[in-house]
C-alpha cells in the first residue's frame, strides 16, 4: 500500500543524511519507523483507552485476589 506524508524539513534532511550515509532508502527507514514503533503507539493508545474505560466504570476489574481465587492459586 502506497502512502504519502509530509515531513518537516528537518526531519527530511536528516532521513535523507541516514539514507545517504548507510545506502539505504528512505523508505527502508521509514517501513522501519512504521513498524517497530506501531507497536509502541498501539500500547499507549489502547492501554489509554481501557483506562478512560476503567475511571467511567465501564471495565471490570478485578483484584490480585479474585485472579488467584479463580485460577485456584489462592493459599
């Protein structure tokens, strides 16, 4: 899937210095900032998600107490 993004100048420059200087392309660089940092952005946004869920009380919780009761690891 092709996609297009405007980069700022500076940012520009310095993806065109890493490509230039390894002899890779710019989008090497950019599937590489794509994929290694969706994971980070899915962790954030969704955790943040669950918990705008969890202060509305629209998440159940639960306690380290019920987890080890249901599992049967309660002493």
């Amino acid at each position: 899937m092709a996609t297009s993004i405007r980069l700022d100048p500076e940012i520009e420059q310095r993806l065109d210095h890493l490509a230039v200087m390894t002899g890779r392309t710019k989008a090497y660089y950019l599937r590489e900032l794509v994929t290694n940092g969706l994971e980070d952005l899915e962790d954030f946004y969704l955790a943040s998600a669950t918990m705008e869920r969890v202060r509305k009380g629209q998440e159940p919780v639960y306690s380290l107490e019920d987890v080890e009761r249901q599992r049967g690891l309660a002493d």
